[in-house]
C-alpha cells in the first residue's frame, strides 16, 4: 500500500481541457459575432435615418426629431393610406427629405371642400387636428394617376406638400422610404410612427 504524504507536495494534477465547454464557448462567440454582423447589414443596406425639418408633421413627429426610415418596403410593396413616407420633392437631389403622410393612392380621386379632404366621396379627417384652409391644387378635383401618390402634412395649416403646384404629386420612384421609427424628443428612446 502506497503511503499518502501530508505536507507540501510539488506535484499538480494536470487539469483536463473540457472539449464539450470549448466548443460551447467558440459557439456563443461565433453567434454574437453573425448577429452583430447582421444587425450593420440591415441597418446600411435596408434602414435610413434623417431628421425631421419644420414643424409640417406636428403633433407626430417635431421639428429637428430624428426618424428610421425602412427603404426595402416599398420595394416589395407599395405605399398605403396612412403611411408616413420620406420622398424627394419631384427627385431633385439637392433638396432635403420631406416626411408627409401619404392621403391618395393610385386610382384615388381627391379634392377639399370647406376645409375637409375628401377621398373617393369620403372625409378624411383622421390625420389632421384642424381644418384645413389652403387647398391649394385640391381645390378642384384631381385623380391620381399609376404610381401617383398624395401627400399632405399631418399640421396641414403649416405644411408645403402636395396641395402645392411646385411639389404636387408624389412619384414612386421619388419616394426613399417609409417613415419607420422616430427618437423620442430629447431621449435615447425609440417608439414606431404610426
């Protein structure tokens, strides 16, 4: 029988590499690493972000707020009713982005009458918190024709959209995105648009 010896000993036992906890950990590593990875691919190839000039769109969204823009969805679809978008006013590159909300789709006819907005026969007043007293090009009736969107200021008093001769119309191709996600003012925090 071998003795044991008490006291110091300059002998260590080897500790044996756990195979099973190295591949786990080169695993989470290698996971973080694709979803960081992913993350900056959506963000410069799919999302946008700009910042919201004048004061068109309150009560939504403010003057100098910054806003996400999502530029794959009208690739694969088109914009709806309802939809803030970021657009190019007739394309012209050297402009800044407008962000309006998107009243008249292909197909729709609108005009104003007595400060409401009428679309297809139908009042539309769900966007606006006041009447609205420039109807500009609306003040007769106007059809919007194939890839033709209309766009109008949520503070429709106080914006320069396409009841205005200059601007007009929207075209698809002129649109960069939808109107994704906005910072909350003055804050790190981020809420949809809706």
């Amino acid at each position: 029988m071998a003795k044991k010896r008490k006291g110091l000993t300059f002998y260590q036992k080897k500790k044996k590499l756990n195979m099973v906890l190295i591949r786990d950990i080169f695993s989470w590593i290698f996971w973080i690493f694709a979803s960081a990875l992913l993350a900056v691919v959506i963000v410069f190839c799919i999302g946008m972000q700009t910042s919201v000039i004048g004061s068109s769109m309150e009560p939504s969204l403010y003057n100098g707020q910054k806003i996400f823009l999502n530029r794959l969805v009208y690739k694969v679809s088109s914009p709806k009713a309802g939809d803030v978008i970021v657009f190019l006013p007739n394309g012209n590159e050297k402009s800044h982005y407008y962000v309006k909300r998107v009243v008249g789709v292909p197909g729709d006819t609108l005009y104003i009458k007595k400060g409401i907005l009428y679309v297809n026969d139908e009042a539309v007043e769900d966007y606006f918190n006041d009447k609205i007293a420039e109807p500009g090009i609306l003040e007769g009736e106007v059809t919007l024709e194939e890839d033709e969107y209309f766009v109008i200021g949520d503070n429709c008093n106080s914006s320069e959209d396409s009841r205005s001769a200059n601007i007009g119309t929207v075209k698809k191709e002129y649109i960069i995105g939808k109107a994704w996600m906005k910072m909350a003012s003055g804050s790190s925090n981020m809420g949809l648009i809706e």
